[in-house]
C-alpha cells in the first residue's frame, strides 16, 4: 500500500475495533487490526460467522447478522450500487447482557481480474450509545407491530372489495340486460332500476372501507413521526428540522406521483368521471368480438348485452383456450379482445401479453380491453407492459365500456 493508504488504514483502526478484510471468491478472512501479529486472526468467513451468531450474538439478531455477510446478497447489491452496509446489532457481554455493535461492510471497485474484496468493519457503542440504540430498537419493534395490524386490517378490507365486485357486476349486467328484454312494465323497470341504484350504494360503501383502511395507514404513519419526537427527547438531540425537510421532500414527491398517475390514466383511457353514454345508443352490428370472461354467468351477461347490439361474439372461460383460439383463427377474425384479469388458468395481463407476442398480423393492433376488480390506478404498470389498451373496474360502467369500444374499432 502507499502511503496515503497507509494512513487511511491507520485512521480506520484507530476508529473501529475490528476490521476485517473478506475474500468473498475463496471465503477467506484476515484481520487488518494488527496483521503483523504472531496470532493475527485469520480463517474461513463462513465458519467464522456461524460461530459468532451461536455464541455471542442476540438471538432477534442472528438472521439479519448472517444475512450481512451473505455471498449472494452483498453482490447483488453491488450489482445494484450498493457498496456500502450498515448494521446493528446486538453482542452478548459475558454476563447475561448485551452491548450494541455497530457494524459497515464496505465493497471496493475492483477491475475485471481482481477478487471480490469486503471490508467489514466493527466499533462497539459507549453507554450513552448503547442506551439509544435500545430505545430506537423497541420503537422500531412496536411500529412494526403496528403496522403488520395495519397491513392485515387493509388487506381484509382489499379482499372483501375485490370478491364483491364480480357479483356486483353481474348484477349490473343482468339488470341492464332485464330492462331491455322485459314487457313494458313499469313496475318491473323501476325494480330494476333500484337494483342498479343499491348496486351502486354497495360498491360506495366498499370505497369507504378502502379509504378507512388508507386512513388507518396514514395514522400509523404519523405515530412514526411521533415517536421519532419521543426520540429526539429521549436522546436529546435536535433532529426535528432536519425531519421536517425531508417530510416537505416526500410530500413533493408524492404530489409529483399523483400527477403521473392522473397523466397515465389518462392515456390508457380511465377518467375519474362516469359516462353519461347510453349503452342503448350503441351498434356494433357486424364486428367481431373475442370474450375472455371469469365466469360462466359473467360471459352470459356480456355476450347478451353484446349481440343485442349487432355484435358478433365469441365466449371462451379460458385464458389459455383464448390465445390458441386467437393464434389459430385467420387474422383480422376478431376486432376486439375484452378480457377479465380474473380469468383463472391465465390471468387477463398474460393473455394480452401472449396475443402481443405471437406473430399474428393484427397481433400489434388489435385492440385489448381488460375488466378488473381491483382499482385502475394498481393496474397502470401491468397494462402498460402488457399491451393492455384500456382497463375498467368493476362494476363495468357499460356506457363508458360501449363509448370506448365504438371509438376503438371506429
């Protein structure tokens, strides 16, 4: 080494305890401490590691310690520019306690013919420390706690919305299918038109549970902060300004996050604004249609609706059946593909995926339309990598779904 190295390395062993120099190719290990020392330390990482997590580290610690010094993990963060590591844990002190240990694993750049090298330095904490960093680890345990309770209550709230939607749309379309092939009872219209309006007083009320459960989110978001408060009290160091920046950088952030949303909405042809098309004021008497439904009864449903208005429709309940029917069949047999994402054997996003990717004339053009139970804006990446061109949430709103389909194959 020169000697700007030479110093380098003595400030870093003036400031930690142990350095380590890693062979991660032969997993090998040496320490830079004193390694002109008769017994300098020196062996294999692994069986190093393995002893030092059983013997001195806390038990809550020993996965993530092991993980620190994982071949597969510290190179696959290099490979996604992470060269740096940091951790802390806890190291047992002899006498039924534990001390913290502050630990960095440090990943040189290296040329082509050189050997992977790591680093991993360690400095053990003074009390005062110690002290903070056993505070910081019962926060950090109680928010996690927190927001497991969170996730799970969210979680519920997302199933039971996804699981009602498809019933809910097919109530939607055999009512509007109803109001168009009954006598002309009054009597009977008005029921129908009831079961739409309760419809979508069910469908409002799962909106509210979602947002109740973002809401419940975002509470546990703002306990963090006041912890971190408690923190900063605990400790006595004044961090709150720092927070308040990096709080006034995140919500920038997001503001910026929303408007891309909106835009990507947008293109892919969701507004937040319900049609005020009449689904009656559309014909699509001779075009082609390939329908790819998640159900029997929800493929009944979109066929009547489809070829009272001249359509000529094809219903397959098969993801798999869909795309081998669409490869086999002459190009141009079909002049739209409205596919349901909940379809079983091959979601909605594979078959479109599959229809973009197979070699077929109109492979590329086609139009591919997607219903969906979960909300639209989940759905933005999915439909962008899958040639999705526009994607609906259940309940359909049929007259926007009739709008868009007309305008697509003109």
């Amino acid at each position: 080494m020169n000697s700007r190295e030479d110093l380098l390395m003595q400030i870093w062993r003036d400031y930690y305890d142990e350095i380590l120099d890693v062979n991660l190719d032969r997993g090998t290990f040496e320490s830079l401490i004193d390694p002109n020392a008769k017994n300098a330390r020196k062996g294999f990482i692994e069986i190093e590691i393995m002893l030092m997590s059983q013997k001195m580290v806390h038990p809550d610690d020993r996965t993530v310690f092991g993980q620190f010094f994982d071949k597969k993990v510290i190179l696959e963060g290099m490979k996604n520019g992470t060269f740096v590591r940091k951790l802390n844990f806890r190291m047992h002190r002899g006498d039924g306690k534990y001390f913290w240990v502050k630990v960095k694993g440090i990943m040189p750049s290296k040329g082509n013919e050189e050997e992977n090298k790591y680093f991993v330095c360690f400095r053990i904490l003074d009390n005062a420390s110690d002290e903070d960093m056993s505070y910081r680890k019962l926060l950090s345990v109680s928010l996690m706690h927190e927001k497991e309770i969170s996730s799970q209550l969210k979680g519920l709230f997302e199933k039971f919305a996804s699981e009602m939607k498809s019933p809910l749309n097919d109530i939607v379309g055999l009512a509007d299918i109803a109001q168009n092939t009954v006598s002309d009872t009054a009597k009977t219209i008005e029921r129908l038109k009831l079961i739409n309006e309760k419809t979508a007083e069910i469908n409002n009320l799962m909106e509210e549970m979602l947002a109740e459960s973002q809401k419940k989110n975002e509470e546990v978001a703002l306990r963090d902060d006041e912890s971190f408060c408690e923190l900063v009290a605990k400790t006595g160091k004044n961090m709150r300004s720092g927070a308040d920046d990096a709080e006034n950088d995140r919500s920038g952030d997001e503001e910026d996050q929303v408007s891309e949303v909106e835009r990507t909405l947008q293109k892919i042809g969701v507004g937040a604004t319900p049609s005020t098309a009449d689904p009656e004021d559309f014909d699509f008497t001779g075009k082609k249609l390939l329908i790819v439904p998640d159900s029997e009864l929800g493929g009944e449903i979109m066929l009547e609706l489809l070829t009272e208005r001249g359509a000529v429709a094809t219903t397959i309940c098969s993801g798999k059946e869909a795309v081998r029917d669409f490869i086999i069949k002459p190009p141009h047999t079909y002049d739209l593909v409205l596919v349901d994402i909940g379809v079983e054997d091959l979601d909605g996003y594979s078959v479109a995926h599959c229809i973009r990717l197979s070699c077929k004339e109109d492979a590329g053009t086609i139009p591919i339309f997607a219903l969906s139970t979960k909300g639209v804006a989940e759905s933005i990446v999915n439909t962008r990598e899958n040639g999705v061109n526009m994607i609906f949430s259940k309940p359909v709103d049929y007259g926007m779904l009739f709008l868009k389909m007309h305008e697509a194959m003109g």
